[in-house]
C-alpha cells in the first residue's frame, strides 16, 4: 500500500530533481560516486572547455569546399545538386590545392577566423590505426565497430576510444585526472546527461537556459509546509544506516548546490554581448553567464556541453543545411564575443564534435551517412586562421572513397582530442592513457594551439 508520506517523500524528490540537482544526484546510490575528499591537482591558471555536439552527422564537408582546380571539379561532380555555389574564400596559414571556401551561411565567423581565434580541422573521423582503401577492402586493420551508426559514432566520439567496456566520456576523465571534478561547477551541461561527462566520480550538472530552477517546498499551505519540513527534516537525519546517511549527504549537498549556484548566478554581470533567441544561441549565453562568476565558483578547470541537432540530412538539406550553419556559426560569434568581453579569451577553447560526416553522392534531396569530416575550434589559444590536417579530395570512386562517397579519415578524432588535452593541462604520458589509440598515430601532428 502506497501511504501519502510515500507520495510526498517522492513529490519532493521529484522537485529537487527539477531544480537542477545533479543529472545523477539523488539517483545513484554508488558508494564511490558519493566521496568528495579528492585534494585538487595544484594548478596556477583557469581552463574551460565547451563543447558543442551536432547531433546528427554533419555534412561538414560542405562547410568547407574547394574553390579551384581539380579539387574542385571532383567536388562539383560529386555533390551534384548539393553544390555550394558562392563559398567565402578564406585565407589560410597552410595553403591547399584547390583553395579552401567556407559555406557562405556561415559568413559571421570570417572576421574570428581573420583575427585568428578559429580554426578548422579537417579530413578528421573515428580510426583505430591509419587506413587506406586497401587495408579497408582486406580487413587488415582494426575498424570502428558499427561505422555510419548514429549511436555507436556518437559513443565513440564521447567515450574518445572504443566503448568495448567503456561507460565514461573523456571530458569527465580529464577532470578526475586533474582532480578537478569535485566540486559540482566543473561539469556543466546545457544539453542533459551525455557520455562525454559522464566520469566514474562525475557526472553533468544540469543547467537550463535561464539558470536553476529554485527550490521553495517551505512556502504555500501551512499543513503541506509543515509536511514537507518533516519530510527534509527526517530525510537529512544521521541513521545507523551508512546508505541512507550517504544518501541524505547526497541530497543534501545537491540541495546546497542549487542554492549556491543560483546565487551566484544573480549576482553575475551583465553583458553587453547580445545573444540571438534560438536554443544554441541561448544554451550558449548560460555558458557565458556561468564563466562570468568563475572566479566566485573556485574551479580551475571547467568543461561544458550543449548541443544542436537536425543535422542527419537524408531530405531537405538544401533548405535545411544553410539553416543550421547560420544558427551555429551566429551562436558562435556571439558566444566569443562574449568570451572577449570577459576577458577569458585565452581561458576558453570551444570545439564541435559530430556523429560522423556524409556521404558525396546525393540521394536526390540529401546525403547519407558518412566517415570523416571536418570541425572546428575556437579561442584565444587556438593557432587560428589556419585549416588543421587536410582538405580532402572529394573524388567518387577515389584513392578514399569506401563506397557511395564515404571517404576514409586522414586523422583520428583522437588527435583531434589529444591537442585539446594538453592545453587542458594533461601530461603527454596521461593523454595516452586516455586515448590509447592515438599511440597508433603522430598524436600531436596537428598543431591546434598555440603552446
């Protein structure tokens, strides 16, 4: 029989959930997750990482297109109804044959790249050792289980090696490496629980849009008020159960938090930095709202997860594909100038991570699902105004291609991450630990910072 102490204890549960309590907080009874007695790393400086997920598989390599030569006729005969037409020509470090163009609905991230706070990485995708067309065809090299699968590549690139047994994400691991993630601020997403934060001590703490929810329960009707306070009262009580003391430990903790963040949260600055009224742009401006009261929260190294989806293009991508672009590129120029504005421009690194790229070949109305791709970083850090790896060779039936115009990667997502790892802090000898396969290739071969 369910008694109305039962409803109530698990009504007030439910609204401490909804207040912004830790995705895992009041649900995971896992001993080891409830220690916060982990001295942090020394560290003399501040770093924060956003990452922004596009759900989905990009078509990322009609982000960044060719303009002349071959390069670009292959590219024409490829994408055939797909192709961009008026690409803005951008001016790299590295030169490529057949030049580099940028998807012209992205045209507000020309100025940052120009300053040299972005640049692309290219030719980039989930490998476990170098592959070429041969090795592919012959099996003669380890393969990322289930390639072109929406679930398993979003894994992968979270996880940052192959899951096998794998259940935590390397933005979580680099934190607990540093000892850097127990206080709740240092892991914050906009964007729900994801593997990417997900750590064996750590797990994302939910942010909204506009901030936390408060928790009132003691307001209202007396009779409930005082129903509710008893409920806290017995909930927060010492027991001569260890799980339940931990328990209430727990609850009680996440209960703070909410209180403190929300503090926090009212006493931060306002910018000047106008952020557009779509939800990147949005999930965005909490980002920045949080970094402007980072000196208030203590924490030394920050990592933070939104995201933005739509990007599986099977129709529509015409009409679709410049939509997306333009949200993301203006999300990310207000998002720096914000960055700017705080002065944390070299504190801060934001980079985008996608399920996997497309196909070449048009189904008609869009693309199908690919390999390698191309993404983009961006910051004070960054080596800018450059275009990282390679512009691949967009050639059906080429030196590349698997298959229906999916290309083989010419660098791993893991010497995409291992960069950014460092500049986070990471030792060399550490980074190896957390991306093993990256030992299969010249890890650092990209050089993304400036450092």
């Amino acid at each position: 029989m369910t008694t109305y102490n039962d409803k109530s204890r698990r009504a007030f549960l439910s609204l401490c959930l909804k207040g912004g309590a830790s995705v895992a907080a009041l649900t995971s009874l896992q001993l080891h997750a409830l220690s916060n007695t982990l001295n942090s790393t020394n560290l003399t400086d501040y770093k924060a990482l956003v990452c922004i997920f596009l759900h989905g598989g990009s078509d990322s390599l009609n982000m960044l297109v060719p303009t002349s030569g071959q390069y670009r006729t292959n590219y024409e005969q490829s994408r055939q109804n797909l192709v961009v037409t008026d690409a803005i020509s951008l001016t790299t470090k590295t030169q490529f044959e057949g030049g580099v163009g940028l998807h012209p609905s992205m045209s507000s991230l020309t100025p940052i790249f120009d300053s040299g706070q972005l640049a692309f990485v290219g030719g980039v995708g989930t490998l476990m050792a170098p592959t070429t067309l041969t090795d592919y065809k012959s099996k003669s090299v380890s393969l990322p289980g289930h390639l072109f699968s929406h679930n398993d590549q979003q894994a992968t690139w979270m996880h940052g090696q192959e899951k096998i047994s794998l259940n935590t994400g390397w933005g979580a691991r680099m934190l607990e490496r540093l000892n850097q993630h127990s206080s709740f601020t240092s892991n914050i997403s906009l964007a729900g629980s994801n593997p990417w934060q997900t750590g064996v001590n750590t797990s994302p703490y939910a942010l909204s849009r506009s901030g936390v929810m408060k928790i009132n329960p003691l307001s209202g009707y007396q009779p409930q008020v005082d129903h509710v306070k008893g409920i806290i009262d017995r909930l927060l009580a010492n027991t001569n159960n260890p799980i339940q003391d931990a328990y209430a430990n727990r609850l009680g903790r996440s209960i703070s938090n909410v209180q403190n963040m929300n503090n926090l949260l009212e006493q931060a600055p306002t910018l000047t930095t106008q952020f557009s009224d779509n939800d990147l742009s949005q999930q965005l401006a909490a980002v920045a709202k949080s970094l402007s009261i980072q000196a208030q929260t203590g924490s030394q190294r920050q990592i933070f997860f939104v995201s933005l989806g739509g990007f599986d293009t099977h129709d529509e991508q015409l009409t679709r594909q410049p939509a997306l672009f333009s949200t993301l590129a203006t999300a990310l120029s207000e998002f720096q100038s914000a960055v700017n504005e705080l002065a944390l421009q070299n504190n801060v690194t934001t980079f985008t991570m996608s399920d996997f790229g497309r196909t070449l070949t048009s189904n008609g109305d869009g693309t199908d699902h690919g390999w390698a791709g191309n993404q983009l970083l961006m910051g004070g850090a960054v080596n800018g105004q450059d275009l990282h790896g390679t512009m691949l060779d967009q050639q059906v039936n080429g030196p590349l291609d698997v298959g229906g115009g999916r290309l083989i990667p010419q660098y791993a997502n893991e010497q995409y991450f291992a960069p950014i790892a460092k500049w986070f802090g990471l030792p060399e000898s550490e980074i190896y630990e957390l991306f093993p396969n990256s030992r299969n290739f010249d890890t650092f071969a990209m050089p993304l910072f400036n450092m």
